[in-house]
C-alpha cells in the first residue's frame, strides 16, 4: 500500500478547516459546536493504534481539566482495513469509557484529515479562539514520551493549552508527532 502524504500543511495562525462529522452520540459536529470555548483541541486518533490507545488517558484528562477546551478525537483510517477502527468499534471505546472526550468524530471520506494535513495518530493541533474564529496555535506532540510503554516527563500539550488560556504565544518547537500512519484508503 502508497502511504499517501496529506494535501496540505496547517501553519501558525492558519484558521481551523471546517468540518461536518457525525459523532459516535449521533450528533453531527462542525467548528459552530465549539464556539464557545476559548481553546479547541483536535486530534486525529484511532482505536487500534498502540501510540493512540497510549494517549487515551492524557486526553481524557485533559478533556476533564480544562472547561474553556474542547478534545475532539477525529478517526480517519480505512475500517475496511483496519475493522477495529469503525464507527461502531468507536462507539464502544466511548461507552466503556476509555475514550472520555467532548466528541469522537468519523471522518469516513478521510478528506477532513487531508485537509488539515494530519499524517498519523495521534496528531494533535491546538487552536486559539481570535476574533470569533480558531486559528492554529500548535501543532505537534502531546508530550515527551517517545514510544507507547513510555512514561513522560513532559506535556507540551498541557503547556500550550495554559499558554493559549493565558493570552499568551505558544513558545514551543513544533516536533512531528509520533505515531501509526493514518491507515489511507486505496484509490
């Protein structure tokens, strides 16, 4: 199988795509749905990929902690393919409680991933609310552990989530995230 490269690259201060995805509630999500909140995280994940199943936690966590930020899972890999990633799969992995965030998206076309040039799972971007819109505020790894068994000694993400909450410029080197390839369909 090509591993296909994303179609474009988001870049600091970029405004957020917008997106129309039916979460595993049954709801139908876009950008409007969060607009209340002063930070919205979205993170393009999965269910079976050790490196995203790592981060299940973390981002419950975080979805958890911080009132003024939304967590958005997005799920975007062939489950033809990859049948632990389905839709209904991820609704389990919601109502046994391991995935715990504001909303776990389908991206069935896979054209929400392409257009915000997420490559793998977990990839996290960071979005600021200026001016009645989210721009990008960071993108790249949610902490320091390097592998799935690894135990982290930094959160980047909770750094740049309190800067951005602070009004404050996120002054973090952008490393790529870590992860399994987001699993593309073959055209």
């Amino acid at each position: 199988m090509v591993l296909k490269e994303s179609e474009s690259e988001l870049e600091a201060g970029d405004a957020a795509p917008a997106f129309e995805l039916e979460g595993v509630d049954g709801e139908t999500y876009s950008l409007e749905n969060f607009a209340d909140d002063e930070a919205l995280l979205v993170v393009f994940t999965c269910n079976h990929c050790p490196y995203a199943q790592a981060k299940f936690d973390l981002l419950n966590e975080v979805a958890e902690e911080y009132d003024d930020v939304s967590v958005v899972g997005i799920n975007s890999n062939d489950a033809e393919e990859y049948p632990e990633d389905s839709f209904e799969k991820m609704r389990e992995f919601v109502d046994d409680g391991r995935v715990q965030y504001d909303a776990y998206l389908r991206d069935e076309s896979q054209a929400v991933a392409r257009e915000y040039g997420a490559v793998c799972t977990p990839d996290p971007f960071l979005f600021a609310r200026e001016d009645g819109e989210f721009r990008l505020a960071y993108h790249g790894r949610l902490d320091d552990a390097p592998n799935p068994d690894d135990d982290p000694s930094r959160f980047q993400i909770r750094e740049t989530i309190d800067a951005v909450l602070a009004g404050e410029d996120v002054d973090l080197e952008w490393q790529p995230s870590r992860g399994c390839s987001i699993k593309w369909k073959d055209e």
